[in-house]
C-alpha cells in the first residue's frame, strides 16, 4: 500500500522530484525533502480553505525512515563541514590542534561555564558534535550546597587552533551545526515565510527559502582589516586534488572552489545594533550550503564571552519572542512548530491538535 505523500507526488506538480524543500540545500535527503513539501502543501491549503476540514496523514514506518534521514543529514553534514574546515587550515592556518568546546549551564542556579578538551581526528568524525558536547558533560556534577546536579548543554562547537602564527592572522577556525529544534523552527519560518511577515530585509531574496544556517564556520583574525583581507582571500580560494584527497573529499568541480551564494558586511557602522561585527557569507562547497563568518578577535571574545550570559540567548529569546507573537497573529505557525517537534522527539506520544485539523497516523 501506497503512502499518502507518496500519491501527493503524484497528484501534485508542487511535490514533483525536482521540487525543493527550504532543507534541500542541506540535506539532499529525498524523504526529508518530500515530508517538508507536503507540509508546506498542507499549510497552503488549511490556509486557503480554513472553514474546511483537513487530514494530514502519515506512517510511523515512514516517520521512522525521515527520523533515519535527518540522522544521515546532520552525520553526512557534519563530515562535510569538518573536511571544508581542515581545507581552510590547510589553506590559511597550518598545523593546527582540535579542541570541544561546551558551555554549560547547572540548572538550579544558571551559572553557566565553559569547558575546554582536546580531541583527536578520530574523535572529529565518528561522532557527532552534539555527542561530543554531552560526553564532555556527563563527567561533571555540581554540588549547590544541598545536592547534586548534572549540568545541561547550553552549546558546543570544534575549534581548530593555530599551534603557530599564520600570514593570514587566523587564530581559530570554529565549527557549529544548529541543535535539532532550532533547525526545525527554522524549517517552520521558511514555510510560513516569517522573515516576510516581520518585514525583515533580506539580500537575495529568491534564496531565502532555503535554511542557509544549519552548517557554520567561524574563522577568527586580529582585526577588521584582516577580515576583508581574509574574506577576499576565501573568494580566490582554489583547491587541487591533493588538497581535497588529503581531507577525505573527492576531486570534483563544485568542491575545488567556494561558490559565495551572498554576503552581509556587519563591520564597523553597517555592523548590527549588538555590537556585534563579521562578514558573513553563504557558500556552496562540494554540494552542500554553508555559513562562513569572519570575525575580528576582539568581538569574538565579546560574543563569547556574552553568549554565557546575553548575546546568544537574547538573540534565541528575541527570535523566540518574534514567533510566539506570530503564532498568537497565526495559530497555525504555533501548530507547525509542535507538529514538527512531535513528528521528530515524539512520534510515540500524542499529535498536536488544531481546529479543522485531523492528523492520522498508521502504522
């Protein structure tokens, strides 16, 4: 028996193979890809008809297999994002050393700190960088004075650290993916366009489907004029076939190079309101959509610094506070972000609901 995503394929032209999710530039995964679709078919159409009742059908056997894919993105992006890294210390580093790097917060008193171990290669790529993260973690317990606590993940990224200077003043390259539920409340903002319905300007706005983010590199030097310099470099970038070998990557057109999909200059004046200044860029490289930043050193220390206490959680709370008032504006956003979450942490529990709504599971 058939599924229904399956026949919508079919019986919509929206859904046809060459169709592409906000997700495709990252994931590629054919089943994500289509779930994704049919959600946003399904919002197009409660949205058009909402008088009318709607029925979004799925199978957990087919729910189990997009969980599989997700998995495979977030491993097969990982992998790429860390071989681009060891190209970029090849390029404009040298030797260099690995480090996790997880900030944690101990619940009862939101004291957050950070935590620093070196790695090895082996380690970079069999496993993922969130497990890194909480392996670092399960070691420590916080005592308050009355009992035990087990800290919880705040972030963690891989840094690659210069083990001498460098002519192009790098002093770290950072690696970060996005943690699962914010990765998929970014889906949820592509599909409802929420950076439209908050007026947001956005450069190359017929890219601005796609979630760009997921994947990020951050690459520290000294000053703001370093980081055109750098940036300027990155563009001319040009990688020969033992390049790529020696990082595991296969000697192809779309990998020699960095494709620049767009750039944002948040230097100095036409920095952003924070205070906080880099270029930011999203490339294409061996198929797959990354984020590059580069930043002056002296701001990094401020935003790392900030980010256990302000700068990252006073973005995510100011994001998080633009959906919540969207979702009160458009209830559907607010169901789409549960639906999501249940459909990928919690496809055992119970559906989200929703006025006119129906969602089915088999099995």
């Amino acid at each position: 028996m058939s599924h229904p995503i399956d026949e919508l394929l079919v019986a919509d032209p929206r859904l046809a193979s060459h169709a592409q999710s906000p997700l495709w530039m990252v994931s590629q995964e054919p089943l994500l890809n289509e779930l994704v679709l049919y959600l946003d078919m399904m919002r197009g159409e409660i949205q058009r008809e909402p008088t009318k009742t709607h029925e979004m059908l799925f199978s957990r056997k087919h729910l189990r297999s997009c969980r599989s894919a997700f998995d495979r993105m977030i491993i097969k992006g990982e992998e790429g994002l860390h071989r681009l890294c060891e190209l970029l210390c090849g390029s404009f580093v040298g030797s260099y050393q690995l480090q996790s790097v997880v900030i944690g917060e101990v619940p009862s008193s939101g004291e957050r700190f950070t935590l620093t171990q070196p790695i090895s290669r082996q380690d970079l790529y069999s496993t993922i960088d969130l497990d890194l993260g909480n392996r670092q973690l399960k070691k420590l317990q916080y005592f308050d004075g009355s009992q035990w606590f087990a800290p919880i993940l705040v972030a963690n990224v891989v840094e690659y650290q210069p083990v001498e200077p460098n002519k192009h003043g790098v002093h770290k390259i950072i690696s970060r993916i996005k943690a699962e539920e914010e990765i998929w409340n970014k889906v949820v903002d592509e599909i409802f366009g929420l950076d439209s319905l908050v007026t947001r300007d956005k450069e190359l706005r017929h890219l601005s489907k796609y979630v760009k983010d997921i994947f990020g590199v951050k690459m520290v030097v000294g000053s703001a004029h370093e980081v055109v310099k750098l940036h300027a470099a990155l563009q001319s970038a040009d990688w020969n076939e033992q390049a790529l070998r020696e990082v595991g990557a296969e000697y192809l057109p779309d990998a020699r190079h960095l494709v620049f999909v767009e750039t944002k200059d948040y230097l100095g004046e036409s920095g952003k309101g924070s205070g906080w200044e880099a270029m930011k860029s999203v490339v294409t490289w061996s198929d797959r959509m990354f984020e590059i930043q580069v930043q002056p050193l002296g701001n990094f220390w401020r935003e790392r610094e900030h980010l256990t206490r302000e700068s990252h959680a006073g973005f995510k709370s100011r994001r998080e506070q633009v959906r919540r008032q969207v979702a009160d504006h458009i209830p559907l956003f607010g169901f789409y972000q549960d639906l999501l979450k249940w459909l990928f942490q919690n496809p055992e529990g119970p559906a989200p609901t929703f006025p006119r709504v129906s969602v089915a599971v088999s099995e």
